[in-house]
C-alpha cells in the first residue's frame, strides 16, 4: 500500500542516478529519464506482505530504499534485494511472462520508490524504450559470416539463421494460414484432460524436454483450438513445422514420399520435431477428413520454456557456481543469471557451431555430449560435457568460429545466453570472462607443471 515516504530518506535518494543506471532505460534522452524519474512514487509495505504473487504476470517497477525484499520459490527464500537494488523491471514490459518467484518484504518494514504499469504507460515507455534498445543493438548486429542476426520485437537477439533450433522465426506454410482458422476456445476439464494426455503420452517430447506438471498445465492453457478441412496439409516434407499438434477430433495421415505409412487420430500429438529441434520434417502430415487440432505456436512453446522448476533452477545454479568464470557474483546474481538462460535442443550430429560462424551467444552444456572438431589443427576433438563452457573466446575477440561443434549424443540440451543479456546480468564484459577462463587454465597448467617437477 501507499505511505508517505520519510522526507530525510526522499531527500538522500538519487533517484535519478539509479533509473540512468538500468538497462531498461538506456538510450533514453536526459530529458526522458527526468520524465521517468517525475513518475516514481513512494510506497511502503508492512513486514512479510507480499508484493508479487509467484506465477502472476505484470507489475510495477522497485527501486529499494530501506529494508529488504525477499525472493522466494515454494518452502524455500534464494535471495535479498537492499537499498540501491531494484525489481520489477522484467515483469513492467514483458507482461505475458508469469513471475518465476513470489517477492515479499522483509522481516522490517520496506521502503520503495516506483514506477507503475499506467505510468510507464502513459509515458509510453514500452515503445520508445523498444525504439532505443532496436536502435542500438542494430549497430552490433547484420549479417556476419553467413549467419543472419536480426532482432525481435522485445530488443533482445533472435539466433542465427543457421543452425535453425526451437528459437527462430517462423516458417511460412505452404498450406495457408492455419492461424486464420484459429479461436481461442475456452476449454472444458474433458478438452484439458485430452491435451494433457495427448502431450504426456509424447515420448520424445516427454524424454527430451522433461516438463514439469506446472509446464505441462501451461501447454494445455496456451494451445489454440484450429479447424483443419480436408486434404490441408499441415507441413509437408522438407517443410519446418513450427507448432505442436494434438488432435481433438478427426483423423490424420502421414505421409512418406506419397505414401501412407500411419493415421494419426483424436488424443494424438506430434510436430515436436520441428518445435524442439527446428529440422525439417521427413514426413508430410494432411487431414484426411474435416478435423480439429489444439496447436502450440513456437512464441507460446518459448513461454513454456521459461517457466522453469525451483528444482531445474537449482540444477542452473549449481553449474553456474561451478563454473570460475562466475565466482565473482553472488547467490543471487547467479540465480537472476540462471533464470534468465534459455533451453536450446539439439540431435545427434547436428552442430551448434560451423567452423565460420559468428558467436553471439554464451553455451553451457547441460544434458548430452558435444565434440569440438580441432582435426583441421592437427589437435583432433575434444569432448563437452555438463557445465562445460564455449562461446566466450570467439565473442571476446569478435572472431569466426575456428572449429565445428557438433552433437555426440542422441540428444543435447545447452543453455544459452546472448552476449548483451549476458554482460549486464553478469556485470563484465565477455572480454572480462574470456581473461578469466585464460587465467584459470594458466594457472591449471602451472599447476600441473610444479607436480611434475616434484615427481623428478
């Protein structure tokens, strides 16, 4: 709720200092921020009360000036925000996003300037900050070595054309817009138990993504009801397909070089294939009378991939801890760090990385197994496994890929992260960590040097 805030603590708060320093409103005129700053009012809450449910979507922007504020995932705090830090900023402008932790106060009363949703709009913050961050990251970003960067719509980076995977932009179909047929349907508990099974009895999907139950909820939530006639095709062969399918009523038929080699009916899913790994399919799949399919565009499977367990967190900052690179940030700069990473799912021989490429993205292996191919340096491969790092070097320098990575395993799941996301969530620059990563492994070789003196 809204007090009056202390005068002495308005007066010794430097708000405007603190609004030039996030990465939200970078780019933004002197005269901007003045106008953001004006916006902020003064709020307190009583101890423990709870500022942002967990899973809930939108929110105000924080800027702590007494007390504390906790961050929580069920039966379990992970990290405190004090005065000078701020919250609030991802859930203001990305509002389709549900909160992956709830927020409360402390165990004292907390103090906060901000920065509601009406004011940020009524300033129009959305678009000119999108306008700022597109203006910008459009000078470090083109066409590089073959691999087109572009940026979406949010400002943040959208992957290379190639190699496609479940994050890129979406495939024309050539059977016409499906999406034109679409009606967000309210669903009956018989229509939520059909996708629910329909997805859970995917195997590969089940296998490779591992969803959670709350996951698995937001797939029958998000999915839409599409009417498919007769004798569409949803993807042909050599066709990407974009979406994931479970057919509420009709029949199907997959098809092989003209062939029919299985009809799919009602309670069934597929097209996980192209969603998960961005390859063209091998099969064309047509309605072989008027249908009915719930559909799973790949912007609803990407909020899917967002919402992440309090266990599958944990797991993020355990590689993270280990990994030296990040020694220097705290738990809860570690925890922010691994909740912002995103899943990418790869197959067996596919590469992450062609000799030539362009790295724009942090990797960090965390299920499957990866070979760098250094035989053209007469060095051979060089296995990755979990917690394994690569990416950094190549981004430090601003130079190609000098070698292939490719999938050794049936499947890999890396996590990524683009290098602007992940300078300012880390707090260095790439060059910062590269030098890090380079100290440690001098320091490992010296290492092993006076061992092998000691054994003489």
């Amino acid at each position: 709720h809204r007090k009056s805030m202390p005068s002495a603590l308005q007066a010794s708060a430097n708000i405007l200092e603190l609004v030039r320093s996030m990465p939200l409103f970078q780019g933004l005129s002197n005269e901007e921020l003045q106008s953001v700053t004006d916006a902020f009012e003064a709020r307190v809450f009583e101890p423990e009360a709870e500022i942002v449910p967990w899973g809930s979507k939108g929110g105000d922007l924080h800027i702590i000036q007494s007390g504390e504020a906790c961050f929580s995932v069920p039966q379990q705090v992970y990290a405190l925000h004090t005065p000078g830090e701020f919250f609030g900023d991802q859930l203001l402008t990305k509002r389709h996003i549900a909160s992956p932790h709830r927020i409360t106060a402390g165990n004292t009363p907390l103090f906060t300037v901000c920065l509601s949703q009406a004011k940020f709009d009524a300033l129009d913050l959305q678009r000119r900050t999108r306008q700022k961050h597109k203006k910008r990251n459009s000078k470090v970003l083109g066409k590089r070595g073959g691999a087109t960067h572009a940026v979406d719509e949010e400002g943040g980076f959208s992957p290379p054309s190639s190699p496609a995977r479940s994050y890129r932009e979406a495939p024309a179909r050539t059977a016409g817009p499906l999406s034109a047929r679409a009606i967000d349907r309210e669903k009956g508990a018989e229509d939520v138990k059909l996708i629910l099974d329909g997805v859970k009895e995917n195997a590969h999907l089940m296998e490779v993504l591992q969803p959670t139950d709350a996951q698995i909820q937001i797939i029958a939530e998000q999915v839409v009801w599409v009417s498919v006639p007769a004798n569409t095709f949803l993807y042909r062969e050599g066709e990407i397909c974009d979406s994931l399918f479970v057919i509420h009523d009709g029949l199907f038929e997959v098809l092989e070089r003209g062939r029919i080699v299985q009809k799919l009916r009602g309670g069934q899913s597929f097209g996980e294939l192209g969603l998960l790994y961005g390859s063209k399919s091998k099969q064309s799949v047509r309605a072989a009378r008027d249908s009915v399919v719930w559909e799973l565009g790949h912007e609803s499977f990407r909020d899917v991939l967002k919402t992440k367990s309090t266990s599958r967190l944990e797991e993020y900052v355990q590689i993270l801890r280990k990994a030296s690179v990040f020694s220097c940030l705290s738990d809860f700069g570690r925890g922010v760090l691994a909740d912002s990473l995103e899943e990418a799912f790869f197959k067996l021989d596919e590469q992450v990385l062609a000799e030539g490429d362009f790295v724009q993205k942090l990797y960090i292996v965390f299920e499957g197994t990866l070979e760098v191919d250094r035989a053209g340096a007469g060095v051979g491969t060089q296995a990755l496994t979990r917690g394994d790092i690569f990416g950094l070097e190549q981004m430090a320098q601003d130079q190609p890929q000098p070698w292939t990575i490719r999938v050794t395993s049936d499947t890999a799941m890396l996590l990524t992260l683009d290098k602007e996301a992940l300078e300012v969530l880390a707090d260095m620059t790439v060059s910062d960590m590269a030098s890090r990563i380079d100290n440690e492994d001098e320091e490992c070789q010296q290492g092993e040097a006076m061992k092998h003196c000691d054994s003489l």
